[in-house]
C-alpha cells in the first residue's frame, strides 16, 4: 500500500506561517498531480491547491495569494507555504497524489493520500 508522508502542521497565531511537506515513496510509484486537500469539522472535504507535474498550479478562492504550492520531482515530495493564516483556515490538512504503482508484476493507476497533518488557526 502506497503511503504519503507528511508534516509540518502545528498550532500558529492568525496572519502567522506554516509549511507542510508531503512525500511519496521513492521507488515503485510514478506520479503526476499532487495536491493538498483540508477538511474541516462537520465541513466537506475540500480542494485548497493542486500542481501538475510540469510546475501548472490552481488554488480555491479562499486561498488564493496567501497560500503557494509547490514541487521538487527529484523527492516526489510537494509542499504547501501558507502565509497570512486566518481561523477558517483550521482544518486537517491532507496530502493527494495521482499515479502508478507496481503491485506483483503488475502496474496499477492510483490515487494516494496522506496521514493527515492539523493546522489550528487562533485569532
């Protein structure tokens, strides 16, 4: 089973920073599209970033020139810069990657998450 490893939530003031890193594994997973989800209590899952592999990046509205997501392709390992932090920003934060892997002899598309990483927001 594929897993994602990431890190970097914490508690943190409003208007203050975090970064969150995400990584795949090294060996025996392709990627493409990797992104950050977060969910709220009681809330949908939503979409907060997203970034193909050439570097082309979209955002949800409520994020957009706050937050930047990024990649090194060489890691398999996206991050996720999170500037000037309001209080509906807390949520928990999740890694998402699009792919293959090889399981056996064969090689199988997929769709990987991570652990899940809390950012708390206080005013």
């Amino acid at each position: 089973q594929v897993q994602l490893v990431e890190s970097g939530g914490g508690l943190v003031q409003a208007g203050g920073s975090l970064r969150l890193s995400c990584a795949a594994p090294g060996s025996g997973v392709s990627i493409n599209d990797m992104g950050w989800y977060r969910q709220a209590p009681g809330k949908q899952r939503e979409l907060v970033a997203r970034i193909t592999r050439s570097g082309n990046t979209n955002y949800a509205d409520s994020v957009k020139g706050r937050f930047t997501i990024s990649r090194d392709n060489a890691k398999n390992t996206v991050y996720l810069q999170m500037n000037s932090l309001k209080p509906e920003d807390t949520a928990v934060y999740y890694c998402n990657a699009e792919g293959f892997h090889t399981s056996g002899d064969y090689v199988l598309p997929g769709n990987y998450w991570g652990q899940g990483t809390q950012v708390t927001v206080s005013a």
